[in-house]
C-alpha cells in the first residue's frame, strides 16, 4: 500500500499510489492511514488523482478512515477520476465527503477559509 504524505499549510495531504482501492488492499488502506495521520493537522486531504478504480471495500474503507479522524478533523477528496467519482456520486457519498477538483484548489480553499 502506497501512502506518501505532506505537509502543506494547515493540511496533511495523502497521495494515493495505487490505481486501485478495492477488497485486496481496503485493510491495508485502513491501517496505512491511521499511521500516516498521526501527524497533528488540521485537515486531512487524499489526493486519488492515481485511483481509477474503487469497490464498496474501498468506499467503506474510506468511511472508516473518515469516522477515525472525526471528530477533530474532516477527510476530503482531490483529484478524483471519473470512475471514482462516479461511485461516490452513484452512492451519494459525494454529500459526505469534501471533494475538491485537485490538491492546488484543496490547498487554497483551505487558505482562503483560514484568512
């Protein structure tokens, strides 16, 4: 499981390097993530701009990383692929998570909300 994470303003970004999230790694994802979020942030932003596949294990799996992190700090989404952002849509988790077009407006959005 590929996880590299940054540092930038008030946001942890997580780059997702894998192509697929799906049963075969959902587990992975799940603790990968709770280690890589240790670190004190105020968000925490998953660039999936390399995910072109997700399945209902990795859907479920990014909801338990998002129940984990509550309350004291909010999931969102950047760089989703059509695909991706097609189950999200098709399954209304599109009104749960923050989903931003890419990091460069994830990180600015969050600029602009802080000032």
């Amino acid at each position: 499981m590929i996880l590299n994470a940054e540092a930038i303003g008030d946001a942890l970004v997580v780059h997702v390097g894998e192509e697929r999230l799906d049963a075969a790694i959902a587990l992975r994802f799940k603790d990968r993530m709770r280690e890589v979020t240790i670190q004190p942030a105020a968000r925490v932003i998953l660039d999936m701009s390399r995910v072109s596949f997700l399945d209902s294990s990795g859907l479920g799996a990014l909801v338990a990383v998002m129940k984990f992190l509550a309350p004291t700090r909010r999931l969102e989404l950047a760089g989703l692929r059509p695909n991706v952002e097609k189950v999200l849509h098709l399954t209304r988790m599109n009104t749960v998570f923050l989903i931003h077009s890419d990091i460069k407006s994830a990180v600015s959005d969050g600029l602009r909300n802080a000032g």
